[in-house]
C-alpha cells in the first residue's frame, strides 16, 4: 500500500465523520453543520482528485 493509498483512505475517512458531524448538528446548529458540510466536501474532492492523478 503506497503512501498515496493511504492518504486517499485518510481523506475518505476525514469525510465520514464530518459528515456525522453534519447529522449530529444540523438540529442545533445548522452554521456548525453547513461548516463540516463544507469541509467534507473538500476532503471528497481531495480524495478524488488525488485518485485521478494516480
């Protein structure tokens, strides 16, 4: 498993639990979860973008 690998994984796993932070504050505090929201569509792109280039 090359390091890319694992980075691509790590990006992937980033997103999963942002995005339970997103399900865990959108009844409270929806600037909270728009946050994650948008920071695990960033770790998504990451992960896409470094799996297309590898």
């Amino acid at each position: 498993m090359s390091s890319s690998d694992v980075l691509i994984v790590g990006l992937l796993a980033l997103a999963g639990f942002l995005v339970g932070g997103v399900v865990s504050f959108w009844p409270r505090n929806r600037v909270a979860a728009g946050i994650c929201a948008v920071l695990a569509a960033l770790a998504v792109a990451g992960a896409v973008l470094r799996l297309v280039s590898a």
